[in-house]
C-alpha cells in the first residue's frame, strides 16, 4: 500500500490516480479515501492526477491515540504534500475534509495550492455559540458522541439515511450506497471517530478562510442534514474573498455520490476555468 509516515510516526494511506495537474482529496467523517472514487475516476480520465489519502485513525491509515483533531489533521495533509511534492495543486474537501483543508491553508498557506473547493463543508464553525447563533447547540454532538459509545455499527446504519437524504419522500438512495457508508465508518478507529467529532464541531475556521487568497469554489445542498448550509456555506462563501457560492436544489450531505455526476461537471468546470 502507498504510505507516508509523519513526524510522529503515523502512517498515511493515499491513492495516486492518473497524470496532469494534482487534485487533492480530504474526505468527511467517518469515511476514507474511498468516497472520492467517484471524482477520482471521472478526473483522472479527464487529464488529472487525483490523491486522496485516508485521515489518521480513519481508514487504512494508522489508528493512533493522539493528534486526532484539525491542527495536526492539516500537519499530516502537508506532509502529504511536501512527500509527493505537489505543486499548483488544486484541493477538495467534503464536511470534516473541508475544515481540513481550510485549516491547511490557514497554517501551511497557498504555495503549493492553485484552487480550493469545498463541498458540504464544516467552516466556519458548526458549534453554536455567541458569536455564531446559527450553529447547532452542543446537545446535537453529544448525541452523536452517545450513539457512536453506545452501539457505533447501528448508528453508522442510521445515520446514513439521512447522509445521502434517503429519509426524504421519493429518495432514491441504494442500500448499497448506504452500506458502504457503514464499511468506511466500521474501518475507521473508534478512538479517532470520537475524536473528530470535537473536531468537526468545535474548531472555529473563521481565521483560516480569511487567508485563501486562491479561486475558491463552494458547493453545497440546501437539504443537508449533516451541515445545514446556513451556518456553513452561506457564512464561508462570504468570508473567503472571491468564493464563488453553488447550492443544489434538495441536495443532501452527501451529494458526492448522490449527484456525482453533476459535482464532477462542476469541478471540472471550475478546474478548467
């Protein structure tokens, strides 16, 4: 397997597609690198080479007890970068993967970076607060802290209806599509999945989106259950100068696999522009 090892010793699973201009994945909670296969071969047979690598205590990747939380998530992205030596990459992050690129960003800066997109993403913060009426009170992610405690293979179950919107009247969601949700979340390390929910849901980007200063796309669904887009893309598409703001119609969290087809013709787009 393809692996790079980080300065604390923990290995980092990617996949290297294709050839041409690098496009980097960071996926959401609590998948792997296999929830971009959809973009990745649409990419690469559109002239992009496409790397996405597992997080740490997700995935392929080493399960370690500490470092799961955005700060170091970015670190290990870097690294990532600076071993493949990527350069006018362009990067894709979906729910807890955008937080992860929007903290790379914010403490390893644009260098190496040409584009950023971020779809159903969790900047600026998902945490309602005094500053931030909008987000969700702490009570949701304490919730989703007891269900993944007390039974997380049922909970992964349950929570990928209302992920790709198959709770919805006329949803068309395959049990497969649902299933695989459950193995990505079953193969990620049950320290780091309660680990990153106080990521996802805690960390405040605010002051990493004010420091893109590369094109930036924001896609995201005005049905998402996960990250409702009020206190998400609506905020962040202002906050990033320039973003260019995309929202889809009923479009779920999910919507990588659910509207692959339109989120590939929109990233090529914006690749190519």
């Amino acid at each position: 397997m393809s692996m790079i090892t980080t300065k604390d010793g923990t290995q980092i699973y990617y996949k290297d597609w294709g050839t041409g201009q690098p496009v980097v994945f960071s996926h959401g909670w609590p998948l792997s690198a296999d929830a971009w296969e959809d973009q990745m071969v649409f990419l690469g047979a559109h002239g992009y080479r496409c790397i996405a690598h597992d997080r740490r205590g997700h995935g392929r990747s080493s399960q370690p007890w500490n470092g799961n939380e955005m700060n170091t998530y970015a670190d290990d992205l870097a690294a990532l970068v600076a071993a493949l030596d990527l350069n006018n990459a362009i990067h894709v992050g979906h729910s807890t993967g955008g937080g992860e690129v929007a903290r790379y960003i914010g403490r390893h800066g644009t260098r190496r970076v040409a584009k950023a997109a971020l779809i159903g993403a969790v900047p600026p913060l998902m945490l309602k607060t005094a500053a931030n009426p909008g987000g969700l009170p702490m009570e949701a992610f304490d919730q989703i802290r007891a269900g993944v405690l007390t039974d997380r293979s049922q909970f992964f179950k349950d929570l990928s209806a209302p992920f790709y919107g198959a709770n919805r009247p006329n949803a068309r969601v395959s049990p497969g599509l649902r299933d695989s949700f459950w193995l990505q979340g079953m193969q990620a390390g049950f320290k780091g999945v309660i680990d990153c929910i106080k990521a996802f849901s805690e960390t405040d980007f605010t002051e990493d989106l004010k420091k893109f200063d590369v094109p930036t796309l924001v896609l995201h669904g005005d049905d998402d259950q996960i990250v409702p887009i009020g206190a998400s893309a609506l905020l962040s598409s202002k906050t990033i100068r320039g973003a260019t703001l995309k929202v889809y119609p009923g479009g779920p969290h999910g919507m990588c696999s659910t509207q692959k087809d339109q989120v590939n013709a929109d990233l090529l787009a914006f690749f190519k522009s």
